[in-house]
C-alpha cells in the first residue's frame, strides 16, 4: 500500500443530540438512532465517525461513514439504497453537521453520498511525513525535607514512607519531532489549509468552531503497513508557528515544515 499521512482535530459535543439515519426512505425505511451526550469527545473525525458506525452497524447492517482522503470529505456508502440522514431528530446536532461538512439534512440521497464540502479540522497532504523522531519526556517528583533532616526523594527511601516515593516519574509523554511535507507544484492550498489546521485548534468558545480543538491526531502508514498508526498530540511550543522550508534537494515547490508535538498517545501504548 502506499504511504499516508493526515490530520484531524478532535470534537466535542457542546450539545446532547441524536442523529437518526434512515435507510431506504421511500421503501422498507430501517431506521438508526444514534444517541450522543455532551461533553462526549473524540480525538478526531476518524473516531467519531467510528463511534457513529458502530451504531449503523448494530442498526442497518453495515457501517457506511468514512473520510475520502483525497478531498477531506465524509462519504455515506450504504448497501445499495438511498440514504435520509436527519442531524437533529433529537436535541441539536447542527454543530457536529457543519464540522462534519453538511450545512442541511440529507434527504433521500442515492449510495455513495458525498459531503457537500471538506470536513473541519483536517489537513490532506499529498505527500506523506517526512521523519518522525520520537523522544520521552518526563517530570521528575519533589523532593520533601522532614524537620529531623531526613528527606524522601524519587530516588531515595530515607525517612518515612510517603508518597513521594517511587519510580520517580510523575508523568512521562512523547515528544514528537515531525517533519511535515507540503507540496505546492499546482498551487498553494495544501500550505494554506495547514495554516487553517492549526489555527482552528484554538477557536472561540462559541459560533462555528466550538468544540473544535487540541488535542489532535496524526495518522500514518508507511508503505510497508497494512494499517494507520494514531498519535494523539498537543502543540509543544508556548508560540506555535508554521515555518515552510524549501527542500532544495527536491522540486522548487516541495516544502518542509518541523513541528514538536507532545503525544500522549502513541501506537501500542
């Protein structure tokens, strides 16, 4: 298989809602709720529509939603009939509808049924990563001091028991050193559309991006896998910027960007 590489951001629920899903309209009309409660949350659109599918399949049979990585859009491909799906048959599910790219109900649509637009939150290079360096990262405990002098320490039992004793780790991540790569051989859109990514991790508390954010996934295959790795990050830097390096080594419109991201996920963790 060739190699991939993407990101989403991840999605909570600001609201409870229900979807129903409603297979076949016009003829037999199997129906599917799906119930979702606020603050439900997925680290990215990978695992909700995941989570949704899991519903579809225990409902009609087959689980349809997926995320075409050539356009960033959800595609609904049922057994074969027509596809009704209704965002807010309970509750109000408008929010998670824009995100996942729909501005409407879909009413009575033939099999594949594409997305209206891109989903929000995710960045579709055409190229995979470049390198991925994994490092650890801890935080060592505090070292306590009694009145008699003795001290508890990570690495020491001296004195009392207490909880300051032990592997000496309080928490222990990955850091990731990633190298994004950005083709522009037709135009810009791939480095404008990371620049997008990035700044929707932090929206405003309300309007059309709320719920989106951090922490978010990096998918990757390499050409030798049979199937997408996941890490689960936040940004590392206090100031996050996206510097785009051309690779002199390669095409003039190949570009390179160095990120360090903190994983606090990683495959086979």
């Amino acid at each position: 298989m060739s190699a991939i590489s993407y990101l989403q951001s991840s999605l909570m629920a600001v609201d409870d809602f229900t979807i129903r899903v409603t297979d076949d309209p016009a003829g037999g009309a199997t129906t599917s709720d799906w119930v979702v409660t606020e603050p439900t949350t997925w680290n990215s659109m990978d695992e909700l529509l995941a989570d949704w599918n899991t519903q579809l399949l225990a409902d009609l049979g087959y689980s349809p939603m997926a995320v075409d990585t050539s356009s960033g859009k959800v595609v609904a491909t049922t057994g074969g009939n027509n596809i009704t799906i209704a965002f807010s048959h309970a509750g109000d599910g408008d929010a998670v509808r824009d995100h996942m790219g729909e501005a409407a109900d879909v009413t009575n649509q033939a099999s594949p049924y594409t997305f209206t637009t891109a989903h929000v939150g995710g960045w579709y290079p055409s190229r995979p990563i470049r390198s991925l360096v994994r490092s650890s990262i801890g935080r060592p405990r505090a070292q306590g001091f009694s009145m008699s002098g003795r001290t508890t320490t990570q690495h020491s039992s001296a004195g009392p028991a207490g909880p300051l004793e032990g592997s000496g780790i309080d928490q222990a991540d990955v850091g990731l050193a990633v190298s994004l790569t950005v083709d522009c051989s037709a135009d810009f859109s791939e480095m404008d559309q990371l620049d997008a990514f990035f700044d929707d991790l932090w929206p405003t508390l309300s309007g059309a991006l709320s719920g989106l954010g951090e922490p978010f996934s990096l998918y990757h295959r390499d050409a030798s896998q049979s199937s997408l790795s996941q890490f689960v990050c936040y940004v590392a830097e206090d100031e996050h910027a996206c510097h785009y390096r051309r690779l002199h080594d390669g095409l003039d419109t190949l570009f390179e960007v160095e990120q360090s991201w903190r994983a606090v996920s990683i495959p086979g963790a």
